[in-house]
C-alpha cells in the first residue's frame, strides 16, 4: 500500500499497456499499471489526479451502506421500508425473524448467534418480503402510467448488487430485492425507467425526454438513490 499523505493506493501490475485509477467506497483507490512500470512514474499519474481521487473519495462520506458485510449484532440498526429499525436477538427453540411494532426486527436463533448466520437469515427474510410487495407495486406503477403503452414480456425480483434494475432486449424487467429496504418512492422511480427503456432502449435524448415526461422529479430522486451502496 502506497501513500500520498492525503490518501493511501494500491498498485496492481498487469500486462497491460496504459495506466488507470479505480476508486471505490470498499477498495480505496487501485492504481493499474503495465509490468515494469516505474514507480515514479505511478507517483506522477496519481498526483496528476490528486484533485479528482480526494474529491471522489470525500463524496464518499455522504453515501449510506444500507448492509453489514461484517453480520449483524444485538441491537443493530437496520433499515426496512425506507425507516431505520432495531436488530432485538431473542434465543428461541428455532430461528425465525418478524417486524416489531416499536421499530425494532425481532430475530429468533437457537444456540448459535453467529453475526453472518444472522445476516443470513435476514437477507432471506428481505428477499420474502421483496417477493411478496415489490411485485405489486410494479402492477401498481404500470398501471397508473398505463396511457403510456408501456408491454414488459415479465418482470422479476432477483439479487442485483451492482444494479437497481435492468430491462433486456426482450421487454423483461428485473428489480433489485434490495429495493425493499428503501422507501417506496426509489422502487417506483426505478421501475419507472425501466418501463421506458421498453420504448427507447439506451440512455439517447429521447428516452430522457419521455422518462422527464412521465416522471418529472426524477432527477432528484437518482441523485438520492446514488448515496445508497450495498
């Protein structure tokens, strides 16, 4: 690990022929570079880049985890329909997990309380829930925008940990279970312009011009979206 006193890198040598940075909330900054480059040629490329890294690296601090790679412990705080609520660990005769009145996830475990087998257990436990609500809000969404025409061939909820959802060449939606643990406002907006990629399947003016007519506030609502990693 290398430091440029404002912040610490990587370098990772490949048979590649040109140097780039890859910076991320989990890795840090990760500096690729062909074999045999010279590392005062490295130091050079990232202090060229110092500006962007650290600039990249403070909007980091806004962003909000809404999962714990480490597991979940007693007491916890974790967020379920866009509201944070209380990890309570209960010994009970089996495992089980139920929502609580008073803001608090009540989760039942018979001997081993091992904070990753909690974790286990909760993300099945919001992937039921995804299954059960996430369905009809998107019955729901294409309903009220149903003057638009819009005709998916289908539509699933599945594991998508670098994405929000997806829209294939077939007309198939797919959404993110995770899309649960949020308010409801970020699954609509995220079918939504799934929905319009049924019309305009790429990123062009055209699908924005639909996608700001039939969503107006859209903008707003990604950039809020954008702060939260998994």
């Amino acid at each position: 690990m290398q430091s440029t006193g404002d912040f610490q890198y990587k370098i990772l040598f490949s048979r590649r022929r040109t140097m780039s940075i890859i910076i991320s909330p989990d890795q840090g900054v990760i500096v690729k570079a062909p074999n045999r480059t010279p590392v005062g040629t490295i130091k050079r490329f990232i202090n060229e880049k110092s500006g962007w890294i650290i600039r990249t690296l403070d909007s980091f601090k806004t962003l909000r985890r809404i999962d714990s790679r480490d597991g979940y412990y007693d007491g916890d705080s974790i967020m379920i329909f866009g509201t944070e609520h209380r990890l309570k660990l209960v010994p009970t005769e089996g495992y089980s997990i139920r929502l609580g009145n008073d803001y608090t996830i009540e989760a039942g475990f018979k001997g081993d309380k091992n904070p990753l087998l909690i974790k286990a257990m909760l993300e099945g436990w919001f992937k039921f829930i995804a299954q059960k609500r996430l369905p009809v809000k998107f019955r729901d969404t294409l309903a009220k925008y149903n003057d638009y025409g819009f005709s998916p061939t289908g539509f699933v909820v599945r594991t998508m940990k670098k994405r929000w959802g997806s829209c294939s060449s077939k007309g198939k939606i797919a959404i993110s279970y995770d899309l649960v643990r949020l308010d409801e406002t970020y699954a609509e907006y995220v079918i939504i312009h799934e929905l319009c990629h049924l019309k305009h399947h790429n990123h062009s003016a055209d699908y924005y011009k639909l996608l700001t007519e039939v969503y107006p506030g859209w903008k707003r609502v990604r950039e809020e979206l954008k702060k939260y990693i998994r």
